[in-house]
C-alpha cells in the first residue's frame, strides 16, 4: 500500500516565499490564529486571521524551512516569538500586487489536499473458502 504522501503547502509556501524576494516585494502570510499550535499576539487578530508580513525588515530569524515557521518580530515596539504550522497559512502573497497562493481552510488531517481517500473495501465473502487445483498444461521438469 501507498505512503500517504506529504503535504504540498510547506513547498508551496517557500517557493511563494523566494518569489516574492526575487521580485522585490514583501511577502504576507494570512494565518488562520485559532488553529492549534499558532503563537501569535492576539490583540492583532481580527475574525479569527492575521496578517503577518515576513519580509527581512519586519522578522529576525526567520525559518521557513521546516514546519512550522517560526521567526521574531515586534508588535507594538516589544519582540515576539511567532510560531506558524504550515497547516494554518491561508494564504502567501506579495504586499504590493496581491499575487501569490490561496489555500482556503486550514490544512486538517481530514482534509489534507495530499491524502487520498481510502479505497472502499471489498465485501467479505461468506461461508467457507472453496479451493481447487489448477493443472497447468506443461508437464513438470
């Protein structure tokens, strides 16, 4: 049987990530704030997201290369530690013209955009197993 296989946001959010760089914009991630594992200061979050511009004049340490992300910014003059699961980025775009990746919904183990849903299962047969030997036409060696 098939691996599952991994989540395509991680990817999808650092390739959105380096384009932006590379086009000298200023990337946002909109995050979905009540999912779990999300540390962000609340007193920023407005229905439930935030926007959080990750561009190198706005974040220290930075890591986007593993889930979650993490960095350090200021918020309101005082540092704070953001922690980001992959699974709770909506979106990743640039400041400056909107472009970049819609996610939609968190990313749940019941709706991960990656895992197949499972094959139905064949029906159990009933009663006892019939066997029969089977002759092949070519005699032995």
């Amino acid at each position: 049987m098939a691996q599952p296989s991994k989540s395509r946001r991680p990817y999808l959010i650092r390739a959105i990530y380096q384009w932006t760089l590379d086009n000298g914009f200023t990337p946002y991630l909109l995050v979905a704030a009540d999912q779990p594992g999300v540390t962000v200061p609340l007193q920023f979050v407005k229905d439930g997201r935030i926007a959080l511009d990750i561009g190198g004049m706005a974040v220290r340490d930075l890591n986007i290369d593993h889930d979650p992300i993490f960095f350090s910014a200021r918020f309101g003059g005082r540092a704070q530690d953001i922690i980001v699961p992959c699974s709770a980025v909506l979106a990743i775009y640039a400041r400056e013209n909107g472009e970049g990746v819609v996610f939609g919904e968190p990313e749940t183990p019941s709706t991960t955009e990656d895992t197949p849903p499972p094959p139905p299962e064949a029906p159990k047969p009933s009663g006892r197993p019939k066997l029969r030997i089977v002759k092949s036409g070519e005699p032995d060696a």
